[in-house]
C-alpha cells in the first residue's frame, strides 16, 4: 500500500512537471480530447464502449491534430488517449480520410459489362470440361446463341483463378476414372464384430460399386487361407449365372487375402487390383459399407454368438439390398424392384426387430367387372332348359309305357 501511495505522488509531480511544459495551444487540445473521452464514458457507464460514429470523427480529428502539432508518437499520445488505443483513434482518422475521397464515377464509355448469366455459363463449362480452351468455350457459347468473344471468355476466368486449358486439363482423375468403369468393379474386405462375451468375429463381404449390391460372403473366427479361399470359389459360382460380367477386383494388402484367393478369381478373368498401404480411400466403397452396417445395425445389437451375428448380416444384406434407397445411385436400390407400386396403403415392415423401419405400398385389391348378360342370352339359356325339360319328359313317359302296356 505505501509503494502505491509514493508511486502515485511521483507520477502526480511528473504530470505536473510535464503541463508545465506544455504550451497553451496543446493545453487547449488535451483538455477538449479529455473532455469528449469523459462524455462518452458518461454515458457507456457500465457497458462496452461503443462510439457513434460523430464521436469517432471527433476524437479522430482532435488526436490528430494533437500528433502533428508537437510531432509526439503514437506511444507518447497514450498519456492523452485513455479510453481507447491511439492506433484505433489513427485508424477512425484513416477511414474518414478515405471517405473524403470516395465518390461516384461517372461512366466514360467503353464496352458495356457481361451479362450474369453467360458469366456463370462461361464458369460452368470451363469448370466441367478442364480440356476445353477459350476458343472452344467461344464456340459453345455461339452455339446457345451468346455472342462472346475469346478476351472475355479469357478475363472471365482469369478474374474467377481458373487456369488455361494446358494448366487445367492435368489428370482426368481418380473420381471420374472410377465412375467409368466402376459397373466392372468388384471391392472386398474384413471387418471385425466383437461379440457380448469379447469374442472377435471376422466379416467377409463384396460389393459391386456400380450398383452398389452387397455380397455377404461369411463369418470366421480365423480367417485363414482355406476359408477365404472357399469364400471366393462360391462368389464366383454365383456371379458366373449373371449377364454382366465383372472384370476387377479390389481389396487391400491383408495378409488373408492369399495368392489362392487372387488365382480364383484371375481364373475367370479378374484383374486383382492391390489398394496401396495406408490408404482406405483408394476403397471407399467397402469402407463406407462398414460404415453404414455399424451405424443402422451393430451398434444398436449385443451379438450373442457367431450364429446370432450371421442371421443379422443375412437379414440386413436383404434389406440392403432390395429395400435401403441409396444416395449414389439416385436414391434407386441396389437390386431394383421389378414392378413398382404407386398406389396402395403404406405399410410398415420391421427388420431386425424393429431396428430398422422399412415402409413399402400394399397393392390394392382386384374388384372383378360385373358379368355382362345380354337378354339374348337369357332367353336362349331359357329354351335350352325347356328344351332339356322336355325330352326329359318324353323318356320318362316312353320308359313308364314300355314297363306298364
């Protein structure tokens, strides 16, 4: 406390000290800025200091007059300027220097702007063919009747960073290679289900990436070279009835996917394809099936045994398969439905339980057309009756006379 009263009564002497120095002029100045500061906590007491912009002018002028008077510094000036950081004092003074000098200006002429929507046309087809140069763009621009010449096309896409044809072009990519030939892929993998007793279930599937259909291929507590193996021969003897062929096949570098499970599938015209290390993009598709069975089934179930596991795979590989609409193929189901339903009641199917909700329409029931019967038709059947009625008749009475003479 005696440290803090001495320092006190030794700045108050300095102060003095330096006023003294002080001329009228910067008295004057100090006194107005001091005062404006004041106003302004008066009345922001007890909340964030906020100025209007009248006060900014205001304090901006004032400081900088003060700084170009006695040429003090911007650290100099925090004995004056207590509310506030001289460099944001400086910086409300730039602002109004730079609003003094914006004004309209007047259109001298010249060539008239691009239109909006060519604008974002020209972008549209540079971004969705990177091989197309500014003549190309020109031409297809010419063609839906807009009339654009290359320096524009050129200034356009220079203003928006995108580069010329040559630099664009690059690679054709691995998303664009794969969508081509994806109706030919075949990806594989493993992943593991511990069970409620911590037991380690090993899962075998395939999926097709073009149409996204899974193959639920086992379960094994070791997966070793014969069990894969096998798994393979039976994938193969079921896609071997289809009309489309499959003709690569991807998986990763695991050690259980052997040179027997590679040769299986090389024997029916497979290229086996080595993802490289590290790397679980390169098979995105098998990743994000695993995904996909964790979060909508095996993290809502305790798997008892493998038994209990390999019903529920079974069970939602069906559902998967002929029931889940996906994102990737346009919101249509791996295996499509042969016929479908537009009217109808909705109805609820349960799978797994009720983990899963799957809605489908109940087809409505056939009503029969009433039968038609023409009069004509009426009246024939009626004489076809007498008529019968009547021979019936006679026999009897021929029969009865032949029996009694």
């Amino acid at each position: 406390m005696g440290w803090f009263i001495l320092k006190h009564i030794f700045s108050t002497i300095f102060s003095i000290l330096h006023i003294g120095r002080l001329s009228t002029l910067e008295k004057d100045l100090e006194i107005l800025v001091l005062r404006q500061q004041l106003s302004i906590l008066q009345r922001k007491l007890n909340h964030p200091i906020k100025p209007n912009r009248v006060e900014k002018m205001t304090l901006a002028i004032l400081i900088a007059k003060l700084k170009r008077i006695p040429h003090r510094s911007t650290n100099q000036l925090q004995n004056v300027i207590r509310i506030f950081q001289p460099e944001t004092v400086l910086r409300w003074h730039r602002e109004l220097v730079r609003r003094k000098w914006t004004y309209p200006h007047k259109n001298k002429g010249g060539r008239p702007s691009i239109n909006k929507e060519v604008e974002n046309l020209i972008l549209h087809l540079a971004r969705e063919n990177p091989r197309w140069g500014y003549g190309k763009i020109q031409g297809e621009l010419v063609k839906l009747s807009f009339k654009v010449s290359q320096s524009t096309v050129r200034n356009i896409l220079d203003r928006h960073g995108i580069f010329p044809a040559p630099v664009r072009n690059g690679s054709i990519g691995w998303r664009k290679l794969m969508d081509h030939y994806k109706e030919q892929i075949l990806a594989c993998d493993f992943f593991t289900v511990e069970t409620i007793w911590l037991q380690t279930i090993y899962v075998l599937f395939f999926i097709e990436l073009g149409s996204r259909r899974v193959h639920f291929a086992g379960i094994t507590t070791n997966p070793n070279e014969v069990w894969i193996t096998q798994q393979a021969r039976q994938l193969v003897w079921e896609l071997s009835d289809r009309e489309k062929t499959l003709g690569f096949l991807i998986h990763d570098n695991d050690r259980s996917f052997s040179k027997a499970f590679d040769v299986v599938f090389e024997s029916e015209g497979f290229h086996v394809i080595n993802t490289p290390f590290r790397a679980p993009n390169a098979n995105s598709f098998a990743e994000r099936w695993v995904r996909t069975v964790r979060e909508e089934c095996l993290d809502h179930i305790l798997i008892l045994n493998a038994a209990h596991l390999k019903s529920v795979l079974f069970e939602f590989t069906d559902y998967y398969n002929f029931s889940r609409p996906h994102q990737g193929i346009e919101q249509q189901t791996p295996i499509p439905q042969e016929h479908s339903i537009s009217n109808g009641s909705v109805q609820k199917n349960k799978v797994l339980g009720g983990i899963i909700n799957d809605y489908y329409r109940s087809p409505t029931r056939t009503s029969f057309p009433p039968l038609e019967i023409s009069l004509s038709r009426v009246l024939l059947f009626i004489k076809s009756f007498l008529w019968v009625q009547t021979r019936l008749f006679n026999q009897s009475a021929c029969i009865s006379s032949v029996i009694n003479p």
